[in-house]
C-alpha cells in the first residue's frame, strides 16, 4: 500500500481539461469540410462513430469526476456539436432515421441542461450554452425533408430555451439572432399550412430579447408564404406588410435595407396569387425597386434576374397588355 503511494505521481489523475481534449479530438473528425467520398468509405467501417465516442468519452468523465465537483458544461457543448455535425456525414446518416441526429443531440442538450439545474454543470461563458442550442437547431434548419416534424421540434426547443433563460434569471441560454434565424428557415423548409404564421410570431418574439430582425429574418418569413402548402388562404398583402416594415425601417435609420431579394420575395407572392391585381401590384414594386436604385446606386436594391421573372411570372397569370409593357 506504501509502495503504490509512492507511485502514484507516476499516474497522475486525468482532469477535465484530458477528457475535453479527447472529446474535441473526436469530434474535429465530423468537420464538414473533411466529408468526402473517400472518408466517407472509411467512416463507414468505424466500429464506432466519433460523435458515439465523444459521448462514451463525456459519460467516462462523469463517472470519474467527484459528485462535489462541477463540470464545465463547454465539454459537453462539444459533444452537442459532433452529434451535430454527423448530418455532413453520408456514411453515419443513410443508416438511420432521418431526424436521428437531430434529436440524439437535442437529447444531450436536455441533459446537460437538466444537470445545470441540479447544479453538476456550470458554464464558465454564458454564451456556451446558447451556442449548444444552436448547433441542434442548425441541425433541423439543415432537414429539408423534415417538414412538419422539423419545425415543430424546432419552435419546441426555442420554447425550452427561452424557459431555461427565464428560470436563470436571465444568465444563460438567451436566444441570439443567428437562433431565430434558424428557427425561421426550418419554418420556411416546413411547407406546412401554417409556416407563414409561424414566422410572423417569431419575428414578433425577437423584440421580447431586444433583437431587431435583419433582411435575413424577414426574408426567411416571406418564404415561409412562398413554399406554405396552404399559401392561397393567405393574402399576399400580408407578405407586403413586411416589406412595409423594412421600408419604414431604412427610412428611419437605414438599419435595414429592403433589398432586390425582399423586393422579389414579395412579387413572387403575388404571383402565387389569383387577383386579378397581382400583376399590376408586382410592375409598381418593380417600378419601386428601380427607383430605389437609381436615386442611390447601390448594387443592393438593382433589379436581378428573379425580380424580373418574378414579375414576368406575375403577369403571365393575370397581366394586361399595358402591365407588360410597364415592365419592360
């Protein structure tokens, strides 16, 4: 016993820091940019996969560490990540259901956050744990055959964060812009009857966290009208009504700008539309834009190839001959 005492600076006990370097060794495996065909050929014989690894390697740690010890929830943020990222990977994802990956991170994420709670886990940077939330909502934005399933898991999880933001007083877990943009385009990949309400909400909601929304955010709402199932029920004024927003917005301060892309977002939903008006609608907002970018030449509101077809699609359901000829 003396003499195991003695050697036991020989094998000095691993620290959290060890077990983190193993879990991001593994993960960095799952980085995009290393998916190919020919790593994909080796990832498919793995007997275990980086992201199940990075797992065995977390549960190791907590196994280990002393209960009167607290984690560093960053480590298991990593975890989250590699799960997140074995979407990329052909070879993980073809053998298995197609929200898989998805919730199996979305599952960790719960975990870890039920341990903040119980006070196992704490977060060295209050960011970690929005960056967590993140990287499983990226997840579902990536689904584009998730539709309805996606979505709602989606808007669940940004209802989860914003409950776990309330109950710590404001600390952690705090929605940013880069998660409500998520949370809108897995909207607008749903197709679902209700996606364009869906993300008028969301938009609504960033006011509540100080979060003014951006041409991206209101971009992905108007397309959540364009690929909506259900779009004919809607009135495409609705659609114009954000564009107004983000009219008055660059009016105001210029925080925004209601660029060719809003512009075409708007046009295309009248052309969705059976009024016999949409076209005239669609050549005064082209008229709009053109205006735009002659009085202060900037590339961000000139006219492009979808404006005009756009416009042109338009017209071809309920144009006139004189509308035709305004848009030329």
């Amino acid at each position: 016993e003396d003499s195991s005492r003695n050697l036991q600076h020989l094998f000095p006990s691993p620290k959290q820091e060890h077990y983190d370097a193993l879990i991001q060794c593994w993960g960095e495996c799952l980085q995009n940019r290393y998916s190919t065909a020919a790593s994909n050929l080796v990832m498919k014989k793995l007997n275990v996969f980086p992201h199940d690894k990075a797992s065995d390697i977390l549960f190791q740690m907590e196994n280990y560490i002393s209960d009167t010890k607290q984690i560093d929830g960053a480590i298991s943020s990593n975890v989250v990540w590699a799960w997140s990222q074995s979407i990329y990977w052909p070879a993980i994802y073809k053998n298995e259901s197609y929200l898989y990956s998805p919730m199996a991170a979305e599952k960790m994420l719960k975990r870890t956050m039920d341990q903040y709670e119980l006070g196992r886990i704490y977060f060295q940077n209050n960011t970690s744990a929005t960056k967590m939330y993140n990287f499983v909502l990226r997840s579902y934005s990536k689904m584009h055959k998730g539709g309805k399933t996606a979505m709602e898991r989606s808007l669940a999880l940004l209802d989860d964060m914003k409950q776990r933001y309330d109950q710590s007083g404001g600390l952690i877990a705090r929605p940013d812009d880069f998660s409500f943009g998520l949370v809108l385009r897995t909207i607008s990949n749903s197709g679902t009857k209700d996606a364009f309400i869906q993300a008028e909400s969301i938009l609504k909601l960033m006011g509540k966290f100080g979060l003014m929304p951006r041409e991206k955010h209101y971009l992905a709402a108007m397309r959540a009208f364009l690929l909506s199932a259900n779009q004919n029920d809607i009135d495409p004024a609705s659609v114009e009504s954000i564009l107004d927003v983000v009219k008055q917005r660059y009016k105001d301060d210029m925080s925004v700008k209601p660029n060719a892309a809003i512009y075409s977002a708007c046009v295309s939903a009248y052309a969705k539309s059976n009024s016999s008006k949409s076209s005239q609608k669609a050549v005064l907002l082209l008229e709009e834009l053109k205006t735009l970018y002659e009085e202060t030449g900037d590339p961000d509101f000139r006219p492009d190839n979808v404006m005009y077809g756009a416009v042109l699609d338009s017209i071809s359901k309920n144009g006139t001959e004189e509308s035709v000829n305004q848009s030329m």
